[in-house]
C-alpha cells in the first residue's frame, strides 16, 4: 500500500529503514548520537539501493518527533521535510514513546499479558527524571507524554490494578524501588524498524503532519 522512508533519530539509537505495505525491506542504525547528522544522507542512500527504489519513489517520509534528544530530532526532521518538500510527499510525524512501547510488545511472550496490559514507555532525562506515556496492547496513548520524576511518590499516583510493563532506557532507573507484583521491567532496544507499524497506520489514516509547521 505504501513504500515508506522512516527515520529515527530521536534518542542516542539512529536509524533509518525502508517500508513497503508494512514489510522492513532494508535499515540501518548507529548508537553513536554526536554522528547522527553524519550518518543519516548516507544511510538513507544505502537503504535505497539496497531495496532497488530510487527516492522519487516513496509515498511517504515518517520521522520520530519526540519526546527525546532536541537536537537528534531536529535531525530527522530537517532532513525528512527537506526529502518531502524537495519531492512533494507527505511527512508522517510519529512519538518515539509510541516506538519504544512498540518495541516492547514485539519482544514480550508472556502468556499474562491481555488486553488490560499497560506498557510505560520511558527516556531517560537526567538525575531521575524521565519523559514517559503510558500505552495499551492497541499502541493508543492512555497518557499523554510528559516529564516525570521517578520517586515513591510517582508509584503511589500510578495506582495501576492492571499489568504494568516499563520500558525504554529510562525504565531502568524503575529497578531502584520496590515493585508490586503486577509491575515488570522489559530491557529490550527500540530499533526504526518498531516504526513501521505506526508509520503504516498513519499513512492509511491519512495522518500527515503539517510540513510547513511540524517541529519537535
């Protein structure tokens, strides 16, 4: 349905893969944030001789927009709406909270988790803060991202009856408290590929950001 540009460079990952109708056709990512700027152009090169395409050929650009690194956002944003402008596409923007709470339901295989399962996507800030959003198993915001931090006081207003699942990097500072039972940690790395879900959905939706306007 679509061939679809994502580009991720909102954290100290960066990546960037090519999408067609929901299929990873090829990526590549660094963990080196300073080199974010230098790797982009021609990692996006690569990925497209990789899967055959020319960039005139996508329906689409799909870039994270935050929550994260103000500069590694910034980023990915100038370089997408420089591809959409240049080429008349739409841009796609997507939450990297949505991305990292992507990739944890794609990593998780436990036979507990149902409908009423939360994943706490958090990155991590500085000292104990974090900027965090909750998530159903569905990829709907429960809660919209905000600044947070973590302390007693924190697990008290979280008051959640359901399975409660922290991820990201910033859900490691989680393992300093005490968790009920129903709480859990999962360690595993977002990649640009967890994008593809969510850029594939907006493109069916229609839901493009505004070019002129769309910042971080």
């Amino acid at each position: 349905m679509a061939l679809i540009l994502n580009i991720d460079t909102a954290t100290g990952y960066a990546g960037v893969c090519l999408s067609k109708d929901g299929t990873v056709l090829a990526s590549q990512s660094h963990q080196h944030q300073k080199d974010h700027a230098a790797f982009l152009q021609p990692a996006i090169e690569a990925i497209m001789n990789e899967g055959g395409y020319l960039l005139k050929d996508i329906d689409a650009v799909a870039v994270t927009g935050g929550p994260g690194s103000y500069t590694g956002i910034r980023v990915g944003l100038a370089s997408a709406k420089g591809i959409c402008y240049a080429l008349n596409k739409p841009l796609i923007m997507v939450n990297t909270l949505a991305v990292i709470a992507n990739a944890a339901i794609e990593n998780i295989t436990e036979t507990s988790i149902d409908k009423n399962t939360i994943f706490y996507a958090m990155i991590d800030a500085r000292r104990m803060e974090v900027f965090g959003g909750m998530y159903n198993l569905q990829l709907l915001a429960i809660e919209n991202a905000r600044a947070l931090v973590l302390d007693e006081f924190f697990f008290e207003g979280l008051n959640c009856h359901s399975k409660v699942i922290f991820c990201g990097d910033g859900a490691k500072k989680v393992e300093q408290f005490t968790l009920p039972i129903n709480y859990s940690i999962d360690n595993s790395q977002h990649n640009v590929n967890h994008m593809v879900t969510l850029s594939e959905a907006k493109f069916i939706a229609n839901d493009f950001a505004n070019l002129a306007y769309a910042q971080p």
